[in-house]
C-alpha cells in the first residue's frame, strides 16, 4: 500500500542522494517500480519525489 510506496520511494531517493544524482534526473526514476500498483502515479510520483529529496538530502 501506500507505506510501501513511501519506503520504496525514500529508498531510491537516498540511493540517488548518495550517488550524486540530481535531483531533475532522481524525480525521473524514484520510485518507478511502483509505478503500476497506481493508477495517479504519473500525477503524484515527481512531486512525492521532489518534497522526499529535499527532506533527505540533509540526514
């Protein structure tokens, strides 16, 4: 469900973090493989992924 939408996206923001991916190109891909399991993702994915990174880039 929707917590498992949020682990899945956190984890690939912080991979995407750590890796030094920008966040234009992270937005493209967090997440993605979730991307079936929701029929609004195309509306809601990039912005869940812009508000995650700007939260975890500073852990």
């Amino acid at each position: 469900g929707e917590r498992r939408y949020f682990e899945i996206l956190a984890r690939d923001i912080r991979k995407a973090i750590a890796d030094g991916t920008p966040l234009r190109e992270a937005v493209k891909t967090a997440g993605e493989t979730e991307r079936d399991n929701w029929h609004l993702f195309d509306d809601y994915n990039q912005r869940n992924a812009t508000a995650a990174f700007a939260e975890l880039e500073w852990e």
